[in-house]
C-alpha cells in the first residue's frame, strides 16, 4: 500500500532569516531570484530556497531515525553522510544499487524513500518534492495571495565583528534598515567596511529577513510506503514544533514558526514507523550500512 500527502502553509520567522546569495566585499546578502510582476517587469526578490528547507527536513529525519535505531557510530561514515547530507556520487567498486537491492534499502529506510540520496554509486530519488519559502511582500501578494511590506523596506543588515577567533555582535550600529540607505544598489555597500578602532576586529554586515517576515511554502509526498508516509508526517511535526530555515542558526539565525495544513491523498497511514523500523532493526541496518 501507498500513501501521498501535502502541506501547505506559512511560515514566521522568530528570528531573522539569514540566506547567503552574493557577497559585496563584507556584506553577505540575502539570495535573490527575478519574478514577474502583474504589470510584466522582472524584479530581484530575496526567496529562501526549496533546497535549504529539505536540507533542514532531511537533518531533522535523520535525527528521529537515529533516536529510533539508537545506532549512533555504528554506520560506515559514507552511509552516516547519505542519511544526514544526502552523500555523494563516487565510483563503486562492485555493482551499483539497483534492483531488488534498491527497492530493498526504500522499503526498509523511511529516510532514504523520503528523502533520496547519493549513494551506491548512483543517485537515488526521493518522494518529497519541497516548495521555495516566498516572502510576504508587495511585489508577491499575486504569488502568495498575502499583502506584506515593499522589498526595500522588508530586509536589514546586521552588524558583527569578527574576531581572530570569537564572533560577536557588534554594539555600534546593531541592526540597520536596508531603506536607509537610500535604496542605492547594494554592491556600494563595499564602503561600509570598516574596522573596530579599540582593536583590529573587522565588521561585516549580514542582509537578513527580520523576525516577523511571514512566508508561504509547500510540501508534496509523492506516493511511498506507509512506513515511510507516517516517519514524514513526525518529520514535519518535529520541524513545526522547532524548526529553522536558512544559515548561522548557531547564532540564533532562521527560527521559524510553521502553519501547515495537510491534505491526505487517500486514507491516512496507520501505522507506527518506529515499532515497524525496530521489529526489523538488523535488516534496516544491514540496508542503510549498503549505502556506500
């Protein structure tokens, strides 16, 4: 039996989102994509990539299967990095995964039908298709259906020193509204680089979404097992009960605040992943182990 589902939602930032795209000498700014207006023109907006939303969903499969199989340095670190990172392609001594072999590792790893991977010296494919994070703005209510702010009002620059080896938040300015800066292009930030005269720390400035920033996204399961169906729905759980999107989360960056609502394709699986994946620990094992 298979199963598919979708969310789709909004999420709130709790803390500002920080999304690296292009750098202009110390200023890191938000990743931009051109859209089209109603009225035809292209313009540059900051989007959170679809990517950097699985990468959190994929960590956070990760960890539930590892709470469940408690299996913590038993994995060969090839398969360790295909569960966590999604792996790599390199050249496989034998024959690659396929077949049976394959359909094996899907129907025993939750995390690998999900999610997919690099790994067994072909890329494997997942079931979940994951949306861009598309800000609340002016210039994309004809996208999200939701009014926001104008873009050159919605996203600031926040200041940090960089020490030899400490990075801390710099007192002087703090936090400043890209609008006040003119609106000029943000490449004539370069000149904005400066150091702390009290020593020879280096100020740099991040672009980010600031907390509050509402964003509209969605996920689609394609069709996979039950297994794998009801390990994804605590997947979300989990991401909506403490998720992050975006980097520097070490610092406090990227906490989000999810909405979803779902809507199942066909009768929703019941079944208990965890009891399922634990009746058959050894053979889950042996398949995620297969992943090198």
């Amino acid at each position: 039996m298979t199963h598919s589902a979708t969310w789709t939602g909004t999420l709130t930032a709790t803390s500002s989102i920080a999304h690296g795209g292009e750098t202009a000498a110390t200023i890191s700014l938000l990743r931009r994509e051109q859209i089209l207006t109603p009225d035809g023109q292209l313009i540059h907006i900051p989007i959170v990539s679809g990517n950097a939303l699985r990468g959190r969903l994929r960590r956070t499969g990760e960890q539930l299967l590892r709470q469940t199989l408690r299996y913590e340095s038993q994995l060969p670190l090839a398969a360790a990095h295909a569960l966590r990172g999604g792996g790599s392609l390199a050249k496989v001594s034998g024959e690659p995964l396929s077949g049976d072999r394959l359909r094996r590792v899907r129907a025993l790893v939750p995390q690998v039908a999900v999610f997919g991977c690099a790994a067994g010296g072909r890329i494997i494919s997942g079931a979940l298709q994951v949306g861009k994070l598309i800000p609340h703005l002016a210039e994309t209510e004809h996208l999200t259906g939701q009014p926001g702010p104008a873009m050159f009002t919605a996203t600031q620059l926040e200041t940090y020193t960089r020490a030899d080896e400490l990075t801390e938040l710099a007192t002087d300015p703090a936090v400043m509204p890209v609008d006040e800066l003119g609106r000029a292009d943000l490449s004539a930030l370069a000149d904005a680089a400066t150091f702390d005269g009290r020593s020879s720390s280096m100020l740099f400035r991040v672009e980010t979404l600031p907390a509050g920033t509402r964003l509209s996204s969605w996920l689609h399961l394609r069709p996979t097992t039950a297994v794998a169906a009801a390990f994804f729905a605590d997947v979300v759980a989990e991401f909506t009960a403490h998720g992050h999107v975006g980097g520097r989360i070490a610092i406090g960056h990227g906490r989000v605040k999810a909405d979803w609502t779902r809507t199942d394709h066909g009768d929703p699986p019941q079944v208990d992943w965890r009891a399922e994946l634990l009746k058959h620990r050894d053979d889950v094992l042996d398949a995620i182990a297969t992943l090198t």
